[in-house]
C-alpha cells in the first residue's frame, strides 16, 4: 500500500483534542504467542465506528507503527460502544484498571477485525470478564 504523505511526519502534534473511546468486552481469548509475527501498519491512528468488533493484544515488546511483536498475548474481542479516534500513545484501560498504551494495529485478520496491539507491563493474563468496559484516551 502506497502512502499519500510521510508517515514520519506524523507526529502527536497532529491529533488535537478529542473524545475517549469504549467498547464492551464480548468475548474472551486465553491464548500467547512467542513467535507471533505481528506486522504493526505504519498509521499511527485507525477510526473505530460503533458496533465494529476488534481483537485486544498485550505485548512487552517496544512495538511501534510500522515494527512488529512477536510476544504477544490475545486477551478478548471488544465491541465498539463509543466510536471515535484511536491513537498509538493513547493509555488504553480495562474498567478503572490501566492495561497500558496502545502501540498499534496488525490488519491480518481484515476485513473481519483489526489486531489492536497494547504495550502492557507484562504478559500475565489481565483480569478480564464479558461485558467489562475498554476505554482509549489520549
């Protein structure tokens, strides 16, 4: 895929203010990868429209837009309640509890779902049940 523009041009500065965005847990994974293979796309922001499904990854890799992750752990498929803008950097958070901060998103699975890829502290599993609440601000 050709880009218009320069995606290192792309800096925080461009995002201005904008609304938290959350979705409602559907359904769990319990599965980790050491050789996973995530291709992280070089944008750093994705839309999320309401009632769209998406898969929630942890790594502990220093993943980024354009790099990759190979220790990864898939955690649950989150719907979206709240639609918006969704930005590598945002803090993304589990009910009140933080998860970590979005680093980017992996397409393999398009067009059914985005990978949406979060640098958490550890690999542990999170505490995560159906209907408890994701939240990504910036």
């Amino acid at each position: 895929m050709s880009a218009p523009y320069d995606f290192k041009k792309i800096t925080p500065s461009v995002y201005g203010d904008r609304r938290p965005v959350e979705g409602e847990t559907v359904a769990l994974l319990h599965i980790s990868f050491d050789d996973r293979g995530l291709k992280l796309i070089e944008t750093k922001s994705r839309t999320v429209k309401k009632y769209e499904i998406h898969e929630l990854m942890i790594t502990d890799e220093d993943a980024a837009p354009g790099g990759g992750a190979d220790r990864v752990r898939a955690i649950g498929f989150f719907e979206i309640t709240d639609s918006g803008l969704i930005v590598a950097g945002d803090e993304v958070f589990i009910e009140d509890r933080r998860l970590g901060t979005l680093v980017g998103y992996d397409v393999t699975h398009m067009p059914n779902h985005i990978n949406v890829v979060v640098r958490a502290e550890s690999l542990d599993e999170p505490v995560l049940r159906v209907g408890d609440r994701i939240r990504f601000r910036s």
